[in-house]
C-alpha cells in the first residue's frame, strides 16, 4: 500500500481502536530471515557512515563520515519496509519518515515482535562497528595506504622491468666482475 492511501485511511480513525486496527492490517511478517536482516543492516550502516561530498576541486568524493540521524531514519524506515505491506521508496526516504514520524511509526514499531527488533538492531550495531573496524581504525588506514603504494609501485615499475635488456645488464655485471 502506498503511503499516501494509507495515511489517509489511518487519519480518518478516530478512536485508538480503529487505529490500532489499521496498523495491525498493514503489519505482514512475523519473522524475517536472519541473511535478510544482515543484508540491510549493512545497508544502512554504509548509507550512514558513508557521505558524498564535493571536494574544492569539484569532484565529488564517498568520504566516512559517521552521520547518526540518517542512520535512525534508515532504521526505522527498514523496520517499516521489512514488516508492514507499506510501500517505501527510499530514495524518497526523508519526504516519507516526516509523514509518518511520531504516533504511526511508533505505533509500527511496537506491533513488530520485540525479538526481531532486538536481533536487527544488534546486527545494525554489529555491522557499524564492523565498519568502523575495517574502514575507520588506524590499522585500515594502514593498509589501504599501503595497497595503494604497492598499486602505484606496481603501475611504475612494470613498464620500467619490461623495458630492461637483460643483455645489457649481463654486460654491466661482467665489467664490475
């Protein structure tokens, strides 16, 4: 259901009742698999540590930054994706969580079973700290530095090795002999 029709059938309700009621008839999954619920936690957390920003040059750049509001917002727009029959579209993710922030997430969130949304934030937290480990801590700083060197090396030496005469080499070597 899109949220627009939805919206404006739960706004027609008036008693918590009748809310209640609409809510429970978009709620559609009891339990999601749990390779489902890395794959989006994944998701979320690069779309939340990840930004593009234009550089001084003009060139835009992915650069890591950890950005907590967009991480909220991605997770509570998940739940409702994953759960409910409510379509989202996340490219169009702020314009649909301002409708439905407040009372009608709220309302989403707590029809969800509370194991499920215990194990997909733990696996939320999970892959920002991994993340965090594998992108942002000194050690990965490290070694993405010291890939790019051996690339750069790599990409300069090897035109220079194919060029060598080795029969000139074999001649230097016999005069130093």
């Amino acid at each position: 259901m899109k949220i627009d029709t939805f919206l404006k059938l739960y706004n027609t309700k008036k008693t918590e009742e009748e809310k209640s009621a609409t809510i429970a008839q978009i709620m559609n999954n009891a339990h999601i698999g749990y390779a489902d619920k890395v794959d989006r936690a994944g998701i979320i957390a690069k779309n939340s540590y990840h930004v593009k920003e234009i550089g001084a040059d003009g060139v835009e750049r992915e650069v890591f930054r950890q950005n907590s509001a967009a991480k909220y917002m991605l997770y509570s727009l998940t739940l409702v994706d994953l759960y409910t029959t409510l379509e989202i579209n996340f490219k169009q993710s702020l314009e649909i969580f301002e409708k439905i922030n407040g009372e009608i997430l709220d309302m989403i969130i707590m029809s969800i079973d509370e194991r499920e949304r215990k194990e997909f934030q733990m696996l939320l937290d999970f892959a920002c700290d991994d993340l965090l480990v594998n992108e942002y801590e000194p050690h990965a700083f490290i070694r993405e530095q010291v890939e790019r060197f051996g690339s750069l090396f790599g990409a300069i030496i090897t035109p220079v090795i194919e060029n060598i005469d080795v029969s000139k080499i074999q001649e230097v070597m016999n005069k130093i002999s």
